[in-house]
C-alpha cells in the first residue's frame, strides 16, 4: 500500500494542503499511514512520499494525466489498481500544474452542491 514518510514529504503536504483545505467539505484524514483528503465522506486524492494519488478522476482525465512522464496507476501488493493514479513530483511547487486535476478528482468525489 501507499508508503508516506513527513521527513520526506513535509514540504509536498504542506503545498497540497495549502491548495485543498481551503475548498468546501475537504476534510484530511489517514489512511493506510499517508494523509488522506475527502469530500463528503468520499476520498479524492492520498499523499505518499515523492508524490501523491487521485482516486476519482474520469477516463479522458485519467488519460491526459497517464499522459505525463511522472505518472502512472498504483500498484499495491502487485496489483495494478486502474481507478488510482499516482504522479510523482521531484520539486514541491509543481504541485501547481496538477490542480486541475487534483480539482477534477475532488469534484468527481462529491458530485452536486457541497454540503452546508
């Protein structure tokens, strides 16, 4: 499963955080030992060192994001999980071309209006 260390990965969390916490309904969490974030009970996207997962992202953007050199699906306990996309990021402030796609995955987690 996913392998998080905040040695590693403090200054990646903290960008990501920065971005999603502000967003309506975005709670952290953890799961399997990484940081977690969800909307309305429902998981969007999982840290883990050097970079992080979307879990519900569509086909035509899960495809363009596949597209990318650093990013490709998650393999956990040899098993390829295709509804899961891992990027890689070498440099923290990347993290910023990835919104629409962190954006796309939250979205898709809570369809409809937020919850008040």
């Amino acid at each position: 499963m996913p392998n998080y260390s905040e040695s590693e990965s403090k200054e990646l969390r903290e960008k990501f955080e920065a971005i999603v916490l502000q967003w309506p309904d975005v709670e952290k969490k953890t799961l399997f030992g990484s940081p977690s974030y969800t909307t309305r009970g429902t998981s969007f996207a999982m840290l883990v060192t050097g970079g992080f997962i979307l879990t519900q992202l569509d086909g035509d953007r899960k495809a363009a994001l596949l597209a990318e050199p650093n990013a490709e699906y998650f393999v956990g306990h040899g098993r390829v999980m295709k509804k899961w996309v891992v990027v890689g990021i070498r440099d923290p402030a990347e993290i910023e071309r990835f919104v629409p796609f962190i954006e796309a995955s939250y979205a898709a987690a809570a369809p409809g209006k937020p919850k008040k």
